[in-house]
C-alpha cells in the first residue's frame, strides 16, 4: 500500500505540473497583425444541423477576413439544414451547398463529409469547423498568423464549452480534465513524437497543400476518432501540428444535457488514453480512489499537501479551459462518477453493441 500511495503522490504532483503548464504557456490562438490575402477554404459537414448552422453561417460571413469560400455537406440531413444553407447561398456568393450521394462501404460519415468537402475546396488554407462551434470574427486572421509564424500544417482547437445544465456541469469539464492534466499543449507543437498529439474536430485548420498530399480524411475513413488519428498521422509524417485551448473566440455547447453528454464522451474518451481501456481506467481509480493510499500511509501534513495539490490542478484545469472553478470544484465526486460510465459505456459499446451517432452505426 505504500508504494501505491507513493505512485498516487507523483502521479498528482504530475498532473499539477502538466495543468500548470498549460495555464502559463501559450496554449490559446494569440491575437496578431495578419497581412496574409490567401484563400481560406472554410468547410462544414452537417447533418441534421437545422439548429446551428445559421449561427455557424453568420459567424463566418461576419469574419474580418474577407478572402473566404464557405463550403457546407449536407449529409442526408432529414431536417431543413440544407434549406437553411440555399438560402445563405442566394445571399452570400462565397456560400455554396454539396449534397451528399450516400455514404460508401468503409467510410464513417464525417470523415467521409470531410474528404468530399476537401474536393471542392480550393484555398491555400482549408478551416474544418462543426456546425454546433461559435467563432469570433477575428478568428481566421489569428489562425493564418498562427500557422504562418511556426510553420504549422495543422492547428487545432478545443473551443471554450459553453455549459448551463446540472448533467452538462457533472459530465463535461472531464474533457477538460483529462486532457488538460496529462498533455503539456506546448509540446505537440514542440515535439514531433506522435505519441504527444491531440486534436479536435470541431476546429481543425490545415495548410491545404500538405492535406492534398496526405489526404487524411481517406487514411483514417473508417476511424470514430479521427481528429487525433490525423494528429498522429501528421506527426509520423513529420508534419508539424499544434493543439490549442478554445477562448471566447471559438465556444462550442457540445452537449445538451447529461444523456446526450455520456454518449458523446463514450466515443472518444479511451483516445485520450492512446486507446488503451487499462490506461484509462487506471488513471479513473487513481484520480478518484487515490486518496485513500494516500489517508492510509501518510501523515497528516502530507495529506494536507496531497489535498492541496489535487484542488490547485482542478483549479488551474479550470482557468486554462475558462471554465467556471466554483462549479469544478463542488462537483468533483459527480465528475469522476461520470467519467467512469464514459469508460463503462466505451467498453460496452466497443465489446458488446454498436454504437450509434446521428441515426447510423459507427462501430
């Protein structure tokens, strides 16, 4: 027991280094001067998207950077998004609409939505964003400055996630959490091991000639997490990427409530883990039962210590995600009880059943 609780202790020593890290460093899209006039592909699978894409649409048209082509994939949408999107394009030249002719064998649908929206796009630049993302409108002139000024082939972003239920409060800063406290962000961009890769779907912005290249929507066709399949893709490439935190400039509300929240995260959680369930479930009992190693073995000022500890990395998670510290805080137990059904339910899913998004299977 006392080793365990002396892996417990540099385990949480670890994850408070890691979130400080990544609240000092510059982990969100700096705002700088943009004298770039290339053409920026912003590209948008959508299905059933009746209720966001005209904000996603008014968010892009409203950019300060003018030099946009606005591409949407209706992806057998069964409500009015591809009504809403005709009639943004009778009034916006730079809009246009692809419809989808059926998803083919071996492809998942949002890859395959990005892999087309990619063949009709023709900037030096292509912006992949989901219909749910709100964007400020100086966004597309950071993200060029951004790649011109490191060389980058890809920039993504986890936006700010905006949060107003009592299940999205208990279930979404896991995200936050995990990814905050394990990866120092500065170093996917620092280091080209693409075993320290992260991205996001929601905002993924790419240099359109290596994309054309590598073509990394066909490569990962048949992946559910494809956005840090592509992130670790690039990197064995030897394509320089970088991986950011969202502001009030990019915000998203991923999910509706506590239902809709532990089917999405049960998608994705375990690549957080290098898809490894034994990593991920060993990082849920050392963060949620650690401490009792820890009451057990130590004296009572490094259990103290330890307390503190554990409360400044969940402060700092916070601050770095824009994310209320208050609400992190007194949900702590819920928290980590929801993140083990995401692991629960991914299991189950992986193992047992098939697992639906958007009305189709996605196993």
């Amino acid at each position: 027991m006392v080793i365990v609780a002396y892996i417990v202790l540099i385990f949480t020593v670890t994850q408070l280094l890691v979130a400080l890290a990544n609240l000092v460093f510059e982990t969100n899209l700096p705002v700088s001067a943009n004298n770039s006039d290339d053409l920026v592909s912003v590209l948008i699978p959508a299905r059933n998207e009746a209720k966001n894409i005209g904000n996603i649409l008014d968010d892009i048209i409203n950019q300060e950077y003018r030099n946009i082509e606005v591409i949407v994939f209706n992806d057998q949408s069964e409500d009015v998004t591809a009504e809403i999107v005709t009639k943004y394009t009778i009034s916006d030249s730079r809009i246009s609409l692809v419809n989808s002719g059926g998803l083919p064998d071996g492809w998942l649908g949002k890859n395959f939505a990005c892999h087309s929206l990619s063949e009709n796009a023709t900037g030096k630049f292509f912006l992949y964003l989901d219909a749910d993302v709100r964007v400020g409108n100086d966004l597309i002139g950071r993200a060029i400055s951004f790649s011109e000024r490191h060389h980058l082939d890809l920039i993504s972003i986890f936006p700010k996630q905006i949060i107003k239920t009592l299940g999205e409060r208990i279930t979404v800063p896991n995200m936050n959490y995990i990814l905050v406290s394990l990866l120092p962000l500065v170093l996917v961009r620092k280091l080209g091991f693409p075993s320290i890769s992260a991205a996001n779907g929601q905002f993924m912005f790419f240099r359109a000639d290596t994309y054309r290249k590598m073509k990394p929507h066909l490569v990962v066709k048949a992946d559910k997490v494809e956005d840090i399949s592509i992130a670790r893709v690039y990197k064995e490439n030897g394509k320089k990427i970088a991986c950011l935190l969202g502001d009030d400039s990019i915000t998203c509300r991923m999910y509706s409530g506590f239902k809709d929240s532990v089917t999405g995260f049960s998608k994705n959680v375990i690549a957080f883990f290098g898809s490894s369930f034994i990593l991920a479930i060993l990082f849920w009992f050392i963060t949620t039962f650690g401490f009792l190693a820890v009451l057990a073995e130590f004296s009572v000022p490094v259990i103290i210590a330890y307390m503190a500890l554990y409360i400044l990395t969940r402060i700092f998670i916070s601050l770095s995600g824009r994310q209320r510290i208050f609400f992190n805080l007194l949900f702590i137990v819920p928290l980590q009880a929801s993140m083990g059904l995401f692991i629960y339910r991914a299991f189950i899913n992986k193992n047992f059943k098939k697992f639906q998004w958007k009305g189709r299977n996605i196993n």
